[in-house]
C-alpha cells in the first residue's frame, strides 16, 4: 500500500498531553532521497513530530511507517536499529566521552561482538572494534573533526559540536536523518557550509533527510518539500515557493519575519 | 480479637503514624524545595530526643523547659547542616548534595556516639503521661492521646506557615520553580533555612516524643524510624505535607495491624515498609497526591 | 604506545605484584597481611561499585545487600557440614545447607553468582527509577535482605550468624579475584560495550536516540558489579571468619561509596588507589578508638571517632573536590611512560 518512493510516513499523528493537544493529525510522506522541511513558529509541535517520530513520543494517535511497516510504538532504540537517526535541538554530545568515543557509540548498534567477547578478548572483537574505530574516522573525516578526535566531546566549539552530532547520527547508518535546528546558532557563512554539509551527505550517505529551522534562508533553498505547523496544525504542505506564497504560512508565520525574504 | 484490643491498636497506630508523620515532613518539605533526600534528618530526630534527656539530666531543667530548647537547638542545627553541607552544593549534580547528606547523616550519628556513648539509656517520663487512664476494658495511656493532640498541633501550626505566610508563599513558589523564584527577588536561601529549621524542630518534636513512647535513647535510633518516615513521604507523594500526613499515618497502621494480626511477620516488621517502598516506586511513583514531572527531551 | 606494550607491561606489574605477595607472606606480622587483605577486598568492591554508580550513573546504595548474598553463600559452602551441625543452635540447617560443601574457588564463584542472580532480579524493576529514587530503593533492597537473613534461622542461623568460618582468603586468593576483577572490569570498560555505559551515564536520552538500549546495559553493568560486590562478600567472610546479619548494615555500603568517592567517579585507577589509602587510613583510624597509655598514662580510646573523621572528610571531599582523587581520568602506562620522558629529557 506504500507508495514506491516513499520512504518514511506519517499518518494522523496527534499528540495530548493531558488536556493540551500538541499535534493535531500530522501527516507526511518523505521522497526517498529528498531533503525536507518542517516550519513553524515556536511551540508549532515541529519538535514534538520528531518525538513521537523517533519513538520518544507516544503517539496518541496516528502511526509511522519506515518503508510501509509501521513503527510507532515502539522504543526509541529500536525506532534507531530500523533507520531513523536524530539530533537534538539543544545538543546533546556525550560530554565527558572523547569526540571519536561518541561516534563509537553511534556504530555499536550494528556492532556484533558484545561485552562477554571484549572480556574473553577473542580476537573477532579486536577486529571489529579496529574495524568501527577506522570507520569512525572515515566519518569524523566527512564532517572535518578528525583532526579533533582524541578530544572530549564537551570541549568542542558550538559548531563543531553540531557536526559532531550529525557524524553520531551518522554511525547508527540511517536511511532517515531527523535534523532539529542544524543551524541555530550559527552565523550566515556556516549556515551556507551547513547547506552544502547537508546536501554531501544526503548524496554521500544515501539519505533522506527531515529537517526544523527557523533559518527561512536555508530551509527555501535546501528543501524540496515543506510541511507548515501552526498550533499543532497543518496549515501547509509543498514546495518552497508554494510555500512562500500561501497566504495562510504568511499570515501564520512569514509574515512578519519574513516579509522581505 | 476484641473491639478494645482493636481499638488499643488503633490508637497505637495512631500514636506511630503521627509520629512518622512528623519526620516525614521534613522530608518532604526539603525534597519538594530541593529535591534532595536528607539523609541527616533521621539524626536530627535522634538529637532532638537526646537534647531532651541532657537537658533534664545534666542541667536538670524542667521536662518542657528542656524539650522547647531542644526543639529550638535542632532547629539551629538543621539550618546549620544546610548552610554547610547543602547550600554550596546547590548547583552541582543532585547526586552530589546526596552524598553529603549521607556523610552528615553518619556525622552527626557517630559524634553522638563519641559524646553520649553507644549504650542505650533510659527516659525521663514525666509521670502524668504514664498513669493509665482505664475506660471499660481499653487501658489508655495518656501518651497515646498526647502524641496524636501534640502532633496534630504541630501540624495545624504547619499549614498556617505554608499557607497564611509570606514564608509559605515563598516555600511553595521554591518548589515550582527555584530559578523564577530567584528572579522575582524571592529570598531563596533564608527561605530555604527556614524550611530546614521548620523540618528539623517537627523531627525533634518527633523524636522526643518517640522517646516518651519508646523510652530507651541511642545514637542509631534515628535510622529507621527515619527510614520509615521517608517512605511514608515517599508515599503520600513527596514534596506534599499533606501526603506525608497521610502516609505517616498509613504506615503506622500498617505496621501495627500487620504484626496484630499476623504474629508470626513480626520479624519481618522492618522489612514491610521497604516492600511498600519499591512497590510504591514502582507502581505510582509520584505518591498518592505527588505531581508528576516527565523528562524534557 | 603499541598494543603489546602495555600487555607486556601489566603482565610485569601482576608479576611485581606476585614477588610482592610473596615476600610480604614471609615478612609482615599477621596484622599486616591482614591489611593488605582487605586492601584487595576493598578494592574489589570499590570497583564494583564504581562500575555501577562512576560509569554506568546508576546510584546504588545496595551493595550490603549483595556482599550479603555473596558471604552467606560462600560460608555456607565452606562451611563443613561437622561445622554446621554445631553451628545452627535456632533450628536445624535445612537439608540443602547442612549438605552443600564446595572448594574455596567455586564457593566464591557461587557466592558472586548469586549476587548477581539478585542483582538482574532485583534490577529488572528497579533499574526503571532514576538517581536518588534508585538509590533508596536499593537501600531498602539491602534492609530486605538483612531482615530476611535474621529471620531464615534454617539457611542463615538467624541474628547469631556464622563463626568459624574456614580462613581460606589468604593473599593469593584475595589478590587473584582482584586482578580478576580488574581485568573484566577494564576490558569491558575499554570496549565498546565500556563506551556506551558512558554514554548511558552523560545522556540517557542521546543514548537511546542512538540505538542503545539502555535498560538492558543498565541491567547488564548492575549485574556484572553485582556479582564482583558478591565475591567481595564471599571473601570477607572468609577473611573475617565471622559473619552476621549486622555486619551488613548501610555503613558497609557507605564506606564502599566513600572509596569509590574519593578515588574519583569513573576512574579504575582511582578506585584502585583509594582502596589502598582509605583502608590503610581506616586501620591506622583505629588507634583514635583504641586506649593509648601514652608514658604511664592511659588515654581511653574514643569510639564512634574513627567514623567521625571518617564522614567529616567524605563531606569535604563533596564539598571542594567533588571529582576526588582522579575525576574521571586514569593512570595509563602511556601516560606515565610520557612522564618519565619528560623529566628523563631535561
């Protein structure tokens, strides 16, 4: 019943809590190999999709499906092991765990040896977990922070911490890439490397890649597909310049933001 | 069992519950303010009842001359445990706080050992509280209705702090938000003393009694009653004075009743509260009227 | 610095370690050795416990109970079943105990086992509560078990306990189960596996968003430092030659956490020094309970003193050097390697 091209949907996502209904019927289907977006004010829900998304949330209605078999329901880690990666708004690095440490934990999901073979030191956990330390790089090598590798995660600059998130995302070998707000706090010249950071890896990752921002900019360029929220709602879906000039989006949201993008 | 017998055992019940009740007060006031389990509490208690007996032995002051004093001298001595011990941990990691709650708990538990020996001693009683009142077959003694009335007092006095003060404004908006209560020029650290104070004067009220009732002191007396105390906060939902009533109260009965009825689980006396505990953890977290706080992702 | 390198080097340092032991058997007093015992006992538990609480950020306060579960068993297993128709005067041993007999190595084994049995049981409920709740719930899970051991007279001789216990725990078995214990602990805080404990600890919620499923290592870390507070249990028991449920009152898990503390939260080797100096500062404390006729005179020992210093400095080590000894950084031979080249270069 999917579609071919789809990759992940979603169908009537609605979120409560208590009496505040925080999503109200969220339905999506994501292009496979598409970059798309999801705007809208602050405390729209766009966060709260990616929760329930990524199996933090509950949905209180509605399912997910990742190529027509449904995951909604199920815990977050298992929701990961299927394909969906994530960042967080506020990052969130393993602080005290060096750079190339965080990225290690992003692969052990597809690691084969487990703790009882690390303490009888058999040789298959050795050369796998060489063989994970050398793929790690490969990846801290796609972001630019190999140089960085022996440092604590915490240590980091604002955007080097970003793309070091991207690169743990990255280690859990997705297909869907949830991105929240990859450019908060970045000036114009990083947010244009962001762009292009972002198209690379959807090229070199195989990804399809859902994004929040608040950065109008980034978000018209980059998307091929925009679903506005507005008080939990969908106001609108489609493509950037539909988008632009929906009366509703700009009444809701562009309006006085964005009046002269 | 007979109706009297039921009834003694409700009145004993009720003499414990209200004594849990008292400790679990401050438990559940500190832990609403600052979510930290004061471990030291119990030791409190323990030192209010040992004031007492110092007090009437040493300087041979009168019984209720004596137990003022040592309500107000444990209330000094709670504020002090927070403003060493506590408040410089305040922004640190909570487990941090817990710690050193722990250390002062052993603190003051082996410099009471140091100072008073770890041999138990007898109570003082003063002899009104001890002539049995006999109404048909129940044998009451006066004890058993001092406690309840007392503590009950105590209690009443409580709720008009928390809710007919400025002081009480400012404990339960601490316990919202800590950080907003800073910004709107709320005293937080008097205010957050004063909650100790107030915590630490009912556990000596407690603990003073407990000795009338169980008139034997020792410097780990404090341990389990204190135990048992949180549990009844934990219970009742902590960070809720009422709960920690109610929960208190519960305990007592629970206690007593289990081991009227059932004899043979007197051993097991001690271990029932904690069973309560984790099933209490584990199955309404927040209590009987605790409010719920999720994790933000 | 090269793989084998450091293989190299830790076996010379478990070989110094054996000339060591060896000459301490011939040339230190009983008292010593006894010292040096319970160095290895300590160190083993400490870093149990930091396995748990330091890497995994599980705090426990339940360790009594499973060194608890770990000496029992163990006694009852060494114990001849001669020994144990003398010992159980409340009521006779049920047929299991008064029957079951092992050698040293296995009871040991077994007391840890059932540990760690405890520990997956007793985990697979509690390990859903977060910080201070867990920690109070394992408590009382310690309080349990000691409120079970007074009242089991069959299996556990009630509130008298056990006596004679055979002093099977010489050095070379305290000191083999502690370089056991460091070798598990390390390689698995090496690999992988280690990583994510970490992980676990900095951030659940990242943790689970990278696929970690983090109740099961939780349950996993809680298990394995169970079953190491077990074996440290056992061997007390035989160290002691006397166990009671009294002996496992919370004190016993606090001074664990007192070593884990000072040591430094998330470092082996932290562990592995606070071991040795709280032990040894433990046994010297002793002299303050102790009378002392200082010149003719008697200066009577002051109990309760020793824990006094005791708390007082576990409360200044919280209050103004919170990550202890180490933080969370660790001695490697790496790291002293490029010490001595340092100092050897100028």
């Amino acid at each position: 019943m999917t579609r071919d091209g789809i990759i992940l949907e979603a169908r009537g996502l609605t979120m409560r809590f208590g009496g505040l209904t925080a999503v109200k019927e969220f339905s999506a289907a994501f292009p496979r190999g598409s970059i798309c977006g999801l705007i809208g004010p602050n405390g729209a829900g766009k966060t709260t999709c990616f929760n329930m998304i990524t199996g933090f949330y509950r949905p209180t209605e509605g399912q997910v499906f990742l190529n027509g078999g449904p995951i909604s329901g199920r815990p977050p880690y298992e929701v990961c092991r299927a394909g969906v990666a994530r960042t967080f708004q506020n990052i969130r690095l393993f602080g005290n765990e060096t750079v190339l440490q965080n990225v290690l934990i992003g692969g052990h999901l597809r690691q084969k040896t487990g703790w009882l073979a690390a303490v009888l030191c058999l040789p298959a956990h050795f050369r796998e977990e060489r063989a994970m330390r050398e793929r790690a790089m490969e990846l801290l090598d796609a972001v630019g922070l190999a140089h960085l590798a022996g440092e604590q995660a915490s240590a980091l600059p604002y955007g080097a911490q970003r793309r070091l998130e991207i690169a743990r995302a990255l280690a859990t070998r997705p297909s869907f890439l949830l991105l929240d707000e990859p450019a908060a706090g970045m000036n114009p010249q990083e947010t244009q490397e962001l762009m292009q950071f972002i198209r690379n890896i959807r090229e070199g990752f195989g990804l399809t890649v859902l994004l929040i921002e608040h950065d109008m900019k980034l978000v018209m360029n980059i998307c091929e597909q925009i679903w506005v929220l507005d008080y939990g709602e969908t106001i609108a879906q489609g493509e950037p310049a539909a988008i632009q000039s929906d009366p509703r989006v700009i009444e809701a949201y562009l309006g006085e933001e964005c009046a002269d993008a | 069992m007979n109706s009297a017998m039921f009834i003694q055992h409700l009145l004993n019940s009720l003499t414990l519950g209200s004594l849990y009740a008292l400790i679990a007060i401050g438990y559940t006031m500190v832990y609403g303010i600052l979510r930290l389990i004061n471990f030291a509490h119990s030791e409190i208690f323990m030192l209010g009842a040992y004031f007492v007996f110092w007090g009437v032995t040493l300087f041979s002051l009168p019984w209720p001359l004596a137990m003022l004093l040592s309500v107000v001298f444990t209330a000094g001595l709670g504020i002090l445990v927070d403003r060493v011990a506590y408040r410089p941990l305040r922004d640190a990691p909570r487990i941090s706080a817990l710690i050193s709650a722990i250390g002062v708990s052993f603190f003051l538990q082996n410099v009471a050992i140091v100072f008073f020996q770890a041999i138990p001693r007898a109570v003082y009683r003063p002899a009104w509280l001890e002539n049995p009142i006999i109404l048909g077959e129940v044998r009451l003694l006066p004890l058993t209705l001092f406690v309840p009335a007392l503590s009950l007092l105590l209690m009443l006095g409580l709720v008009y702090v928390v809710y007919r003060t400025k002081t009480g404004l400012g404990m339960r908006a601490i316990s919202k938000d800590i950080e907003t209560s800073y910004l709107m020029g709320v005293p937080v650290n008097r205010i957050i003393a004063i909650t100790f104070g107030i915590g630490s004067a009912l556990a000596a009220a407690s603990g003073i009694m407990w000795a009338l009732r169980y008139p034997q002191l020792q410097p780990i007396m404090g341990g389990i009653p204190g135990f048992k105390a949180f549990i009844a906060a934990v219970f009742g939902g902590i960070g809720s004075i009422q709960g920690a009533v109610i929960g208190g109260l519960v305990l007592g009965f629970i206690e007593i009743m289990t081991v009227a009825f059932f004899p043979d689980l007197a051993g097991y006396r001690d271990a029932f509260a904690f069973i309560l505990l984790i099933a209490i953890l584990l199955y309404k977290p927040t209590g009987l009227l605790g409010a719920r706080q999720e994790d933000k992702v | 610095m090269h793989r084998s390198t450091a293989i190299s080097l830790n076996v010379l340092a478990v070989a110094a370690l054996g000339l060591f032991l060896w000459w301490a058997e011939g040339a230190l007093d009983g008292y010593k050795i006894q010292i040096l015992n319970l160095i290895a006992v300590n160190i083993i538990l400490a870093l149990s416990l930091n396995l748990i609480y330091g890497f995994t950020g599980l705090f426990s306060l339940g360790h009594a109970g499973f060194m608890a579960i770990g000496a029992y068993v163990c006694s009852i297993l060494i114990l001849s079943p001669a020994q144990k128709e003398m010992l159980f005067i409340l009521g006779e041993a049920l047929p299991l105990v008064q029957e079951a007999h092992a050698p040293f190595l296995v009871a040991v084994a077994a007391g840890g086992l059932a540990a760690a049995l405890a520990g997956l049981l007793v985990g697979l409920p509690l390990l859903k509560l977060g910080d201070d709740y867990l920690g109070i719930a394992t408590l009382g899970f310690a309080e349990i078990v000691r409120v079970i051991a007074n009242n089991i007279p069959r299996v556990t001789n009630g509130a008298l306990g056990f006596k004679g216990i055979p002093d099977y725990a010489n050095l070379w078995w305290n000191y083999g189960w502690c370089v056991f214990t460091l070798f598990v602990v390390v390689r698995l805080l090496s690999s992988n596996t280690g990583n994510v404990f970490k992980a676990i600890r900095d951030d659940e919620i990242a943790a689970k968003a990278m696929g970690v499923n983090v109740f099961r290592h939780k349950l996993l870390s809680f298990t394995i430092g169970s079953f190491f507070a077990g074996v440290g249990g056992a061997l007390l028991a035989s160290l002691l030659t006397t166990i009671d449920p009294k002996m496992f009152l919370f004190t016993l898990t606090f001074n664990v956490l007192m070593i884990v503390v000072t040591g430094g939260l998330g470092s082996i080797t932290g562990s592995v020094l606070a071991g040795v100096g709280i032990t040894v500062l433990l046994e010297w404390l002793r002299f303050v309970e102790n009378p002392v006729s200082l010149g003719g005179f008697e200066l009577p020992g002051i109990p309760g003193m020793r824990m006094v210093i005791f708390s007082l400095a576990l409360i200044c080590i919280i209050l103004f050097r919170r990550e202890g000894l180490m933080g969370m950084r660790e001695i490697t031979w790496s790291g002293l390697g490029g010490l001595f080249a340092r100092k050897g270069g100028r």
